[in-house]
C-alpha cells in the first residue's frame, strides 16, 4: 500500500464523459484510484494482456494494481511510471483548438460519412504534428478499444507527446473504462454481462466499435494482432489479489466472450 498526500494530486487536464478520476505523482510513479468501480483492475488487465500481442513494450504503458491510503481513506486503483521523460502530454482536442480555435470533435461530427471523419482526424493530426503514420496508431486504439470495450476514446482522451514544436507517439494508455469497469453509473454489479456487452458504444468517430475498427483496417490494414488465451486470462486476473472474486470472475466472462467474438485478431 502506498500513502499518498494533497501535495501529490495531479490534473493532466485531460477530460472523462464520466467525472474526474483521483490522480496523483509522487516522483516518477503516477497512482490513479478507482471512481465508478474497477478502472484500476481494467488498467492492469488490458496492459497484461497487451504484452501478449503483436505491440512491442514501448508502444502502451504497463500498469500495476496498487491499494492506495490518501487522507482517511484507502482505495483500490493503479500505478504506472511516467511515460512523458520531460515531454508534454497533450490531447488532440486541446492541440487542435490551439492551431484553429475550434474543437477537433466538433469539426468530426460536423462530417456525416463515418470513413471521412476518420480520414479528417487522420489528417489533422499529421499536419498538425508531422507524424507519419497516424491512421496505423488510430488503428491500434480502435483494435484495443473494440475488444476491450473501452468507451471512453474521445478526442480528450487521445494524446501524443510534444516538445515545443518536435511531437512523439504517445504510448497506449488510459483503458480504465474498459471491461464495464463503471460498476456505480451503468453496469451494476447483477446485470446480465452478455446483454450489457450490446450496450457499450465507442466514441471517437462513431458509436459502433465494430464500424471504427473495419473502417480502420480498410484504410490502414490491420496493426494489431493478439496471441494470449483463456488460461492466460485466468493467470492474469488471478495474479492481482486487490479485488473481490466476483469482479474478476465478471472480467473472465466479459473477456472470453470478446475472445469468442474477435477470434479474427487472434494469431492462428
């Protein structure tokens, strides 16, 4: 358990759909605690399981569970080291309003056709950044988020990394709302797993996951492949003592009914 104090509190300014999660720094080690109910196990989950696909290390941050005591309380959550080494994160919302002045997810649903707001926001961040490439990372967001269920992937929560005017991949990061880790707003603790599944939308340039992914890979080719199985999932979760059993038996169904559903990313 780590004991963490006012004076380590962080904003990175970045924006949730779903309120503002405790955040801390104490040296290079950021801590994050759980807000609606498991982001942290969802945080360690899909890092663990990212180690078993075709991404190497360096491109998605790894995250620990952690129990956290800050005043009179002790939380469950996570910890990760600081990625940034001196940089700045930055979203591409705030980068975008920076150059134009308006906001990048304004000028996305302002386009009707789903394909050509991937294309704009492919776009503007290349010119914006100079990096090449963009529509491969988007892809691998679109993969993670798909399988993972992550529903909380809006221009906010899209960042990369800047050094006055050189910028840098961010690596993968942020997954806490995967896995229907909102246990306190919409999916309680009871509710039928299969039928909650159905009810998660994406947010980045539609609500289908399934839609942003193929939009994706036809534009950019498939970037991501998994290789882990179910008795990896169960070492996973098993591995991470901090929560309740019923938590991590709901995040071996949610996740071995997503492996049935995207055997398609799977290495034969």
């Amino acid at each position: 358990m780590v004991e963490l104090y006012e004076g380590d509190i962080r904003d990175d300014g970045r924006k949730s759909s779903k309120g503002n999660q405790l955040k801390w720094q104490k040296e290079d080690i950021w801590y994050k605690a759980d807000y609606l109910g498991y982001e942290g196990l969802a945080e360690c989950v899909v890092s663990a399981l990212l180690k078993r696909s075709s991404l190497s290390e360096n491109e998605f941050v790894i995250y620990e569970p952690e129990s956290i005591r800050y005043k009179s309380q002790v939380y469950n959550g996570c910890r990760s080291m600081d990625f940034a080494a001196g940089w700045q994160t930055i979203t591409l919302e705030r980068l975008f309003k920076n150059r134009f002045g308006t906001g990048l997810n304004q000028g996305i649903y302002s386009i009707e056709d789903h394909e050509q707001r991937l294309k704009f926001l492919v776009d503007c961040a290349e010119r914006i950044t100079g990096l090449k490439d963009f529509g491969k990372y988007i892809c691998k967001l679109f993969t993670i988020d798909a399988f993972f269920l992550n529903e909380d992937r809006h221009t906010h929560n899209i960042s990369v990394l800047m050094n006055k005017d050189e910028f840098r991949y961010c690596p993968i990061y942020d997954n806490g709302a995967a896995l229907l880790s909102d246990m306190s707003m919409d999916y309680p603790m009871g509710c039928d797993v299969y039928e909650e599944i159905n009810n998660v939308h994406a947010k980045t340039i539609c609500e289908s996951f399934d839609e942003q992914l193929d939009i994706a890979e036809k534009l950019y080719g498939r970037q991501l492949v998994f290789t882990f199985s179910a008795e990896d999932i169960r070492n996973v979760l098993n591995g991470i003592g901090i929560y309740d059993d019923a938590v991590k038996q709901r995040v071996e169904l949610i996740l071995l009914q997503q492996r049935r559903k995207y055997g398609n990313l799977f290495a034969k």
